[in-house]
DNA sequence: CGAGATTCATGTGAAGTATACCTTTAGGCTTAA
DNA sequence: AAGCCTAAAGGTATACTTCACATGAATCTCGTA
C-alpha cells in the first residue's frame, strides 16, 4: 500500500513538468551573453582592457556601485571574451578573479597571496610560512607565466577592513619586483566611500580609472527579468504582473538584480513546492520572506561557535526586555550559556571584537556610545525583524546543542 | 549657575601565549654495491 | 657509502588572553555672580 504510494509519487512527479525550464539561469553564479542595460560599463571595461591583447599594461581599474549592479557579472563577462581573444591569438594574458569576502579564503594578507599562488599551481601550505616567502613564491612562479596579468578582486572593500590597506600597497609595488610579467589590478568594491579612506599613495595607482555602475530602476530590472526568465521558466508559467512586482520589490531597495532574481528562482521554487500550475503573484511574498529568512541564517550557521553563542545572548536579551542592550550585559549572559554548552567562555576583551565582527556582517547593529558618568559601552539593536527571531534563535540552539 | 574635575564601564591598542602547521636538519636505519 | 625515513628544532600565522591606557558625557565640585 504505502509503497504503491510512494511509487506513485515519485512517477507523479516525474511526469509532472516542473514550471522551470532551466534554473541555473537564475543562479548568481550564472553568466548570461546578453547583459541589459550595462552596455556602456562593459564597452568601457573592455576598452581598459584592451591593451593587454597588445601586451601592454592596461590602466588599474576601480569599479564601484551597490550590490546587484552587476559589477562583478560585468567584469567576468569581459574576462571571458577577453580570454577567448587571447588564447585564440596567442597572448600571453592571464586574469584571474578572486573575491575577497570569502572567509579562509583571503581574508588577511598571507591568505590572499597563499589563495593566488595556489590559482598558478603552486602548493602552498595554509600556514606555517613567513609572508615574505609567500610573496616570494607568488612572485616567482608569476614572473616566468606569461606577459600581462589581470587580478581581479572583488568586493576589496571587505578585506581592507579586515586588514588594512598595506596589503594594497604592497600588491600595487609588486610590479617592481616582477621583471617579465605586469599585473594589473580591477578592484571592485559595494562601498562608495571605499576609496577616498585609502592611502592616498595606494588611492592613485589603484583607481587609475575608475567606473561607477549605477543602481537599475524598477524597468531595467524588469527588462532583466524578463531576459533571463524566458530561459528559466517554461512558457506561461509565470502570472501576468509577477515579474514587474519582483522587479518594484528589488527596485525598492536600491535596484539590486542580484535580490530580484533571487526573489523570482525562490518564488518559482516556492511555486513548484506547493504543485501550483504557474508562479502566482502571492508566492514572491512569500519568497521576500523566506530570503530574507535563508540570508541570514546562512550567515549565522557558518559563524564560528563562540560568535553564534554571543549572538544568542544578545538575542535572548532582546526578548526578554526591550529596553537597550549592553556589552556587559550580553557578557554575563554569554558566560553563563557557555558553560551551559561546555565551552570555554572567551575574554570580554575578545567579545568586544566578536560583537564588531557580527555588526560588520550586518547581522546586528552595534554602536559605541557613552552613557556619561555610567561608562562607555556599545549599544546593540537588532537589525533582523522582530518576527524573524525566534527561527533564527531555532536554528541557534539547535546548532549548539543547547 | 557654570566651568572644570571626576567617574564609570567598557573601548581599544600592544604585547604576550597557545596552537597548529611548515621547513630544515640530524640521526638512525636500510639497502645496494 | 648512499638513500630514505623519522623526530626534533626552529620558525610563522592565527586566535585568543593579559595588561594598560583611552574615552566621553553624565554627574559632581566649587568658585563666583
């Protein structure tokens, strides 16, 4: 019987077309041919460029605009033409693209050299050697590779943050040690302000040029959509007005492609969970839930144990009165929790910084304010809806064995 | 009443420590001549 | 004797701790109007 059933279920659903055609579309990490309304960026881009096929140094390039501007889908879409070029031509051209918010991955200085010199097939440990020598690894086995490379590095912004702007100087003097090869740097960055914060040596040969990518309004987004739907769903999947509403909701916060087409795959996925015939206007509320939702408990699952523990305590308080919270508070409770869980409990010296860290990933709000003769302290509030907390607190305690 | 001193609770920088990992080196063992 | 393996020595990056000093506005103090 039951198994009859489940036979059943399985045939159903193969038989069952699903409302996408071919969702990888609608993935970040897909690269479409046709790139509306970013024409001139990338004919610029690609002019920058262009002198490489000549193997001659292109200018450093510095593209800036807030998320989902299509900053980075741009340059990836010029690296790749530009590599067909080459290597059909013969060039000695390489371009690499490396971002550098991924953690362990090049976060500090040592990581973003190891991370390079393992892309040219060198074996380099994760630690364990001086930075020098890493620089001089690097250094060697690009030096005998090929006439002109272009490093590409994106949302640069976060890694001087992390850890300061004399890897950038160091990068951008790294020419003068290379004595057969020229790098070139595209640095990309979500922070507008980024670069007048920079040492003004770096600032000039970083932003040798520099291209601002303007936000999409809510028809340029439409127009995306559109595009790229046409690939991903199946014809007269989609209700009539969904698409400009995905579009009026991504436009709503500054015009991130990036959210909108998020919104559309989860509102389909959304769609074909529930055995709907077509994507209805009402799943892509949903689906601004649900993102909203996955964003930050992604974030939040792969924080390192003692940060989600800090992060819990501050919620916890937040519940439990809603009046401010502060670093002492959020301390006591912490160390009470992490005995609960059997962890070591951390410096208050440290939490500090745990707590700066979980502000810079956004996930909530910390600032440093004086409360006169009662002492300086930071001040937290959250930035997650009210409502979302208790799932993420869930997720939490369940991570944590609590 | 108001200017300047005081105070608190924690921010923050610097230096030190623990841990994990790396390379080099020297000793011991095996092997082939 | 040459070659190979292993373990110790000496080095680094990173995460964290310890120590010490910096902060900055509410509050206090005290001289003055």
């Amino acid at each position: 019987m039951v198994k009859s059933d489940i036979n059943k279920f399985f045939e159903n659903y193969l038989e069952k077309k699903g409302l996408f055609e071919d969702k990888k579309v609608l993935q970040s990490s897909y690269t479409p041919n046709n790139i509306p309304h970013r024409e001139k960026e990338i004919k610029e881009i690609a002019s920058m460029m262009a002198p490489a096929l000549r193997e001659e140094k292109p200018s450093n390039l510095f593209l800036y605009g807030k998320t989902g501007t299509g900053k980075t889908l741009s340059v990836l879409h010029v690296k790749e033409k530009l590599e067909k070029v080459s290597t059909s031509k013969k060039v000695g051209l390489k371009i690499f693209y490396l971002n550098c918010k991924l953690k362990k991955v090049a976060d500090t200085e040592y990581r973003l050299i190891a991370t390079l010199a393992r892309q040219f097939g060198q074996n380099v440990p994760i630690t364990g050697l001086p930075t020098d020598e890493i620089y001089r690894i690097f250094i060697e086995s690009i030096d005998k590779e090929s006439k002109n490379i272009i490093l590409i590095l994106d949302e640069i912004d976060q890694l001087v943050k992390k850890a300061g702007d004399e890897i950038l100087y160091n990068l951008t003097r790294l020419n003068s040690e290379l004595k057969n090869t020229q790098i070139t740097f595209v640095g990309i960055s979500n922070d507008l302000r980024f670069a007048n914060d920079l040492d003004p040596r770096v600032k000039s040969s970083l932003t040798e040029e520099d291209i601002n990518f303007p936000s999409y309004n809510a028809l340029q987004l439409q127009d995306i959509l559109n595009e790229r739907s046409k690939k991903a769903f199946r014809e007269k999947t989609i209700e009539q007005g969904a698409i400009e509403k995905c579009a009026a909701l991504a436009a709503r916060e500054h015009g991130d492609a990036r959210r909108a087409l998020d919104l559309l795959r989860v509102a389909g996925e959304l769609a074909e969970r529930e055995n709907s015939e077509k994507l209805l206007i009402k799943h892509i509320d949903k689906a601004e839930e649900k993102i909203e939702r996955d964003l930050i408990s992604d974030v939040v699952s792969t924080l390192p144990k003692q940060s989600q523990l800090v992060l819990l305590s501050t919620f916890n308080l937040h519940d439990k009165m809603n009046s401010k919270i502060f670093t002492g508070d959020v301390y006591n409770l912490y160390k009470k929790l992490s005995s609960d869980v059997g962890l070591k409990p951390l410096t208050q010296r440290r939490m500090s910084d745990l707590i700066a860290e979980l502000d810079m990933l956004g996930i909530i709000n910390a600032r440093v304010i004086s409360k006169g003769r009662y002492g300086r302290t930071r001040e937290i509030s959250m930035t997650i809806p009210d409502s979302e907390i208790p799932d993420i607190k869930e997720g939490l305690t369940k991570w944590l064995n609590l």
